[in-house]
C-alpha cells in the first residue's frame, strides 16, 4: 500500500529568571542562588492516509530478542500479573508500546508515525549557586525541577476518552558537591493508567568510590523494585562494581551484576557477569574502551572515571 503521511506544528519557548544575591547559607552550602524558569508548549498534529494497525511492524522499538521476548510474554500476563491489571496488560491498547510511542511523539521510527493531535507544556526550573574555595567558585545546579503534561484536543481518538495524559516530573537535589537527592516519574490520570515513580539517592567519596539506593514503583504491575549499587575503588587502577534489584511487589530477584574493572595507561577493560533470576538467564561481557575516548566525552565505564576524565 502506499501511504502517505504529513505533520505540522508549532513550538514555543520563554524563559524568565531572578538572581538573589543575598541567599546564604552554611547548612544547605548556598552562596547565592540563581533561579531559571523556562516555560514551553509544543503542538504537533499530523495526519495519514493509512492506519498504523494495517501495516506491518518494521522498524522495531526494541532489538530482535526483546521484542521476541515481549510477544512470548504478553499472552501470558494474566498467569503472572493476575486480576484485571494482568488481563489489561495482555489485551488493552493503553499498554501498546508502538501506541504509547505514537501519543508520546517517538518519531525516529517509521511504525512511530500515525494521525495524531497533542499539545505539551511544560515547566523547567533551575536554582543555580556557587560552591569552592574562593577566589575558584563554579556555578552548580543546587535544585533542579521539571513537570510537563500532554493534551489531547482529539481525546476518543488519540488518548482513550481522556483530555489529559503523561504527567511527568524529573526532580533532582545536589544536597553537596557529592551527595545527591533524585525523584522522577510520570502518570496517566485516569483509573487504569500507567504510574511510574523513582526516588533515590547517591554518594560519592573523592576517591571515586560511588553508592545508590533506589525504589521504583510500576503500577498496575505491582512492581515495588529496590536497587542497590556500589562502584568500589579497589585502587588507583582496580575498582569493582556490584548491583542487585529485588522487587518486593513480586517477590523477585530481577538482577543481580558484578564488574571487575582495570583502568591502565592506554585502554579501560571491564569484565562483567550478570544474573537474571526471572527467566534463569546468565550473561557475561567484555568491554575494552581507548582511554582517548575520555577527550569525546566518555568519562566513565561500569561508573568508574576513565583515566584522563574531567
């Protein structure tokens, strides 16, 4: 069939900010503070001849053994999830990912592009402050908050009967130049929806040594994950890295991983295993980077800096 398909749309930008210089504070190390707005919209509306449902899926959002690993999986949700959530997951669109790519404007793949009409606005904060010794301050993003929403002027069309969807939020706290506050997510508002929430937090030594702690809730999944992860260095050249995700929501093990890494005078080598206890899969990799890749901006590997990293 040939198809035929066009978009057009407009998009805006208007940011304000305030400097107040007599902000100070030893407790929260603020040395002044810079406060960034930047409100944007974005409306898209694009329209084709042929359905995305008539064509074939061609362009795949995931490579060949994810995407094979879905399809296997997905008429089986209702064994696994259970109750409503699991027969929804399995046969309800709200859960498509080509469709969610569509409403969410993924266009970088062709089976991303169908008739669609959507307005986003969003609202991006920055609080900047200054920190070092002085005479030698930089400037940091001491807090940083984003929210932005989509609206559907089509909405039994493009987004199931609702106006409003994808309510998202990305928040991140620099409490010291090494320890770290973050908090993300996104919504959809209705009974039903997606919810997705992250909370953590991290801490880094001066000798590169780094810790996470992290909780993420999927809803409807009933998905309740904790994530640990420790970067340790063992030397100057040796560090190793070990993560593990236990979801409490199922009472699974997702994954457990471990990296041996060598920083030497040319090359960074890492060698890592992997376990993954929900389908029995055990993985292994080896991974060789020229440290001159640290001038392109690759500066850490298995999050460890690379030799020559700013």
């Amino acid at each position: 069939q040939g198809r035929i398909y066009g978009a057009a749309g407009s998009r805006m930008s208007v940011p304000i900010s305030r400097l107040y210089t007599d902000a100070d504070s030893e407790i929260f190390n603020l040395h002044g503070l810079y406060h960034k707005i930047t409100f944007g919209g974005n409306y898209y509306y694009s329209k084709t001849n042929i359905h995305y449902t008539d064509l074939p899926f061609i362009d795949r959002l995931n490579d060949d053994a994810m995407d094979q690993g879905y399809r296997n999986m997905k008429p089986f949700e209702p064994m696994y999830i259970g109750g409503a959530a699991g027969t929804a997951l399995a046969t309800s669109p709200v859960f498509d990912p080509q469709l969610y790519a569509i409403r969410q404007l993924i266009d970088n793949r062709v089976d991303t592009l169908d008739q669609v009409q959507v307005a986003q606005v969003a609202i991006r904060q920055r609080l900047q402050t200054k920190r070092g010794f002085p005479g030698a301050e930089h400037i940091v993003d001491w807090f940083s908050f984003d929210v932005s929403a989509s609206f559907f002027p089509d909405k039994d069309r493009d987004n199931f009967g609702h106006t409003t969807s994808f309510l998202e939020y990305d928040g991140l706290w620099n409490v010291g130049d090494r320890t770290a506050l973050s908090a993300s997510g996104w919504i959809e508002p209705y009974a039903g929806g997606s919810r997705v929430n992250t909370v953590g937090t991290a801490l880094g030594r001066p000798d590169g040594t780094n810790f996470y702690v992290g909780y993420r809730q999927i809803d409807p999944l009933n998905s309740k994950a904790v994530t640990a992860a420790v970067n340790y260095q063992l030397s100057r050249r040796y560090a190793l890295g070990l993560t593990t995700t236990y979801d409490f929501g199922t009472n699974t093990a997702l994954s457990n991983t471990i990296n041996f890494i060598r920083v030497g005078t040319d090359l960074t080598l890492s060698l890592g295993f992997t376990y993954n206890a929900i389908v029995n899969n055990f993985g292994a990799q080896l991974i060789i980077v020229p440290n001159l890749a640290a001038l392109f901006g690759v500066n850490r590997l298995g999050g460890v800096p690379m030799l020559g990293a700013r």
